[in-house]
C-alpha cells in the first residue's frame, strides 16, 4: 500500500480454483533466472496453493517461522469470500491455514521473533493504525494504537491530532520496538517488550535525523553493536540511527525502499520501483533481482486483473522480502490481485 503512484502486475486468484504456484509457464519452458555468480535465483511467481476462498489483495508482507511455514499478509481482494488476511504455506506451498479477518483492508508490516521457546508474530494494520503482537494461530498478546503519550502526536491548535498510519517495526536485541509512522506523521515510535512507550524521534523532512515516508524498519546487529535502519523511502536512501534516536549515516543508491530481511550477513531490500536489492556487509549493493531492462516487455497498471499479463521474471511493485531457511527469498507485491514469487537460490 502506497501513495505512490506505479504500475504493477497481477495476481490469477480471481478463478474459482486453488491458484497453483512455482509451475512451469504455460509455454512448458524453463523459468526465468534472476542475478549473476553466487546470487542467482531461479524464479518461481505465483508460488503457494491459494484456496478457492481466498483471493489475495495487495500482498505485503511475508515471514517464515522455525518449522519453514510461510506466512503471507494481504489486505484482502474485494471479490474474496473469505476476509482472513494472513495466508499460511509449508515449505513445499500446500495451503497450511488462515486467519485474521480484523487486518482486513489494512493488512501490512509483518516481522516473527522467537522469545524462548516460543514464536510471535508482530503486524501493522494502516487502515485501523494499531500495531498487534499474536500467537501464530492469530491470537492477540497485546495491541497498540495511536500514541497519545508522545509530545509528537498531541493535537494542533486547530484540535486535531496528527496523522498515524504505522507501516512496520523492528526489535532490537533487549526486546525494545521501533515503529515506523511511515503513512503517517513520519516519525519512529519506541516502546519495550510490553508495547509501553518510551519515546519518539524523526519527523518529516529531509535533514539528517528527518524522514520522508519510513516505510520499513530493521535493527542491524550485523556488526554486533545494534544500529536502527529506516527504509527512508521518499528520500529514496536508507538513514541509521543509535537506538536513541540519534542519526549517524545515510546509505544511498536506491529508489524507493520498503524493508529489509538479512540472512548470514546479507540483506535483502524490497525496492518498490521494480526490483528486489541485496546488499552486504558494508551496505554495498551486490545484486538487483528481477528489474526490466531498456529492451524488456513493459508491465501492466499494478491493478491489472489479468495475471497472465505480468513479465516472467520481473517485478512490479515489490514490497515485502525475506529469506527462508535455505536461502531462498519470498517477494511479494503491492498488485491488487497479490503476488508472491519464491526466489529459489542456484548458486
């Protein structure tokens, strides 16, 4: 879910049949190959057996937990005739289950964390501006709405109260939250491992230490001392910070970042515009995975309800990315019709 303005491809739940994924196209040759040397990815779209009752919307986010389950959030097609928003595969796609009817509509961030022997899910509706730590079968812990402790959100003088749209979140090492504010006022939020609040920085702009649109979130403990990194995406950077709230750096050199997800050292970064990101350990670009090139076939609108449409190998609109267990990574798309592609690792 966007502001922006971009074409996407489409996603083929609208048939009365399960949507099989990670098939041979329909002219039963090889799929398509995404990056060079030792990240190349085969390119499997569509992946996962969707329910005949479930028709993906715009699909946002995506997890895997310790057993290789993947989860998918979706906002929920309108043609839909189940509401539940969070889609849940094995490793090998078959259809696991599904719930959380409420995230219906604003259906967005998504991050899982195991604490002790036990995994939660973490969720950003924008529709309804809470943020919701579950139970993997869907059961609320605690929820958080707009943040009428901070300074930041008190009402104007006009006595209205500034806009909250959370978008995603990070958990540092202690269990403390970072919230993104990314349709919103544009600020972090910090709370503890209980949801209470503690504090706010950011803001809209584009100084150090300001945003524009902090869509995703991540706190980077790659080199063992904990950095916050904002996907600052109308600034078209990602911005780094203590965990204090205090600026220390911008990384450039991409268009319009949503997330990230890092495995071994490498990161993986959604870039809306087009293409999935991979970066190392000192933040240096090493791929981009699945952009057009000048001589390329041309996507359609992301709104398009013609799945058939979309360009094998490419991407639309890509939002949500993380790695599973072996190294693959799961995109999924900010296409009305949803869609998710497995990205399966061959070198």
């Amino acid at each position: 879910m966007s502001s922006t303005k971009l074409t996407r491809r489409t996603f083929a739940a609208g048939l009365g049949v399960p949507l099989i994924l990670g098939a041979q196209n329909k002219s039963g040759s090889a799929r398509p190959v995404a990056g060079t040397g030792d990240h190349t990815y085969e390119v499997i779209h569509d992946w996962g057996e969707v329910p005949a009752n479930i028709r993906y919307g715009n699909t946002h986010g995506v997890c895997e937990d310790s057993q290789g389950r993947i989860y998918i959030h979706h906002t929920v097609n309108a043609a839909s005739e189940s509401a539940d928003s969070m889609v849940v595969f094995d490793e090998k796609g078959k259809f696991v289950k599904s719930w959380g009817k409420e995230f219906k509509g604003g259906a967005h961030g998504l991050h899982i964390r195991k604490e002790g022997s036990t995994e939660f899910l973490y969720l950003c509706d924008t529709a309804r501006g809470v943020v919701v730590k579950a139970t993997l079968n869907g059961e609320t812990v605690w929820s958080n709405g707009y943040p009428e402790q901070s300074e930041a959100y008190k009402p104007g003088a006009d006595g209205k109260k500034p806009k909250w749209s959370p978008t995603n979140l990070a958990i540092a090492p202690n269990g403390d939250l970072y919230v993104a504010d990314g349709y919103g006022s544009y600020y972090i939020n910090h709370y503890n491992s209980r949801g209470e609040y503690l504090n706010t920085f950011g803001g809209r702009g584009s100084d150090p230490g300001l945003l524009k649109e902090p869509h995703g979130i991540w706190v980077d403990t790659r080199s063992g001392s904990p950095i916050l990194t904002v996907a600052d995406r109308r600034n078209n950077r990602l911005q780094r910070f203590t965990l204090d709230g205090r600026h220390i750096d911008f990384v450039t050199g991409f268009r319009l970042p949503c997330h990230f997800h890092e495995r071994h050292g490498l990161v993986v970064i959604p870039d809306l515009q087009g293409r999935v990101t991979l970066i190392d350990r000192d933040n240096r670009v090493v791929a981009h995975l699945g952009d057009a090139t000048p001589d390329s076939p041309k996507n359609p609108p992301r709104d398009t309800t013609d799945r058939a449409s979309f360009v094998p190998g490419q991407f639309v609109t890509p939002h949500g990315a993380g790695f599973d267990h072996e190294g693959n990574i799961f995109v999924v798309e900010w296409v009305e019709i949803g869609r998710v592609t497995k990205l399966r690792k061959v070198a």
